[in-house]
C-alpha cells in the first residue's frame, strides 16, 4: 500500500509516475527503482527479495506497471478474495493511512494543506506546473468542512474515494 493515491490516479497520472520511476529510461521499473518509491514515502518494509516475489520478476513494462497498481488498488477497495481476516486487513489500512497521513503532515499539526501536499510532491520527483494547481483542487475536492486543509477522516476518504 505504498502508492499515495490509490483511487485518483488517472492513466495519465499513472504513465507520468512510471516514467518518473523509470529514473534510467529503459522503459522498465526496476525493483530498485520500486523500492525507491518506496523508501521516498516511508514504507521501505519490503526487501529487494520480497518485492521481486510480490511482482514476481526483476523490473516491470508499463502494462506489468499497471497491472501491479490496479491489483494494488482492489486491494486497498477491499476486493481482496481472502476476506477471513477482514478486520486484520482493515486494521493494517487504517495503520498505512496513518503512517501516509503523516508523511504529508509535514508541521504535525494534525492536517495536509496545498502547499505540504506540494512539498511532498517535489520531494517524490512528482511535481510539476500543472500539479501545483491540482494540489489545491484534491484538497478542495475532499475537504467537507471548507477549511482549505484536510484532517484524517478527509484524507481517508481521498485515499479510499469515498464521500464523507
């Protein structure tokens, strides 16, 4: 569960983010490239050995790129087959979207504004002009309260797209 937003990302959105992992240009996403991701959004749990048993080979095309994220993702939905430890699995979520909330809440202050969300963005290699506009347009999509920032149960409903 290691990509920020699970349920926003567009095909575009998608194509940009596997080039950007794609840090030497070969058209393939390395483990070490994956693990990057990984470790630029705190999540470095996964060894090069587990992440090569997880995606099953050594780098990936776009296609593999999007198949991983789209499984990723069902699994994030709860579409997941193996529902007999639901509450486990939903306990471990709730867990990874703490641990992402906090990345993003660069002054711990308990909420994600434009500008930290951007910060981050820049931090990931993932931002650009275009981006800057569509920090303020997530927040404003998601913050129910109108306040211009989003608190966690917000930031959860971004992650998971559901509406508050």
């Amino acid at each position: 569960m290691f990509f920020v937003n699970m349920s926003l990302l567009s095909p575009i959105d998608l194509q940009r983010i596997f080039k950007k992992l794609d840090m030497n240009g070969d058209g393939f996403v390395s483990l070490e490239e994956l693990n990057w991701l990984l470790q630029k959004i705190g999540n470095s749990q996964f060894s090069l050995e587990e992440l090569e048993s997880l995606v099953g080979k050594s780098s990936l095309d776009f296609n593999e790129f999007s198949f991983f994220y789209n499984s990723i993702s069902k699994e994030i939905k709860g579409e997941s087959s193996d529902d007999n430890d639901g509450d486990d699995t939903k306990e471990e979520l709730e867990k990874d979207l703490v641990k992402t909330f906090e990345v993003f809440d660069l002054d711990g202050d308990g909420f994600i504004t434009s500008q930290e969300l951007e910060s981050v963005l820049k931090r990931l290699g993932f931002w650009d002009e275009r981006s800057c506009k569509d920090c303020r347009s997530m927040i404003f999509l998601y913050d129910t309260n109108l306040d211009g920032r989003l608190d966690f149960e917000e930031f959860k409903n971004m992650m998971l797209l559901t509406t508050a």
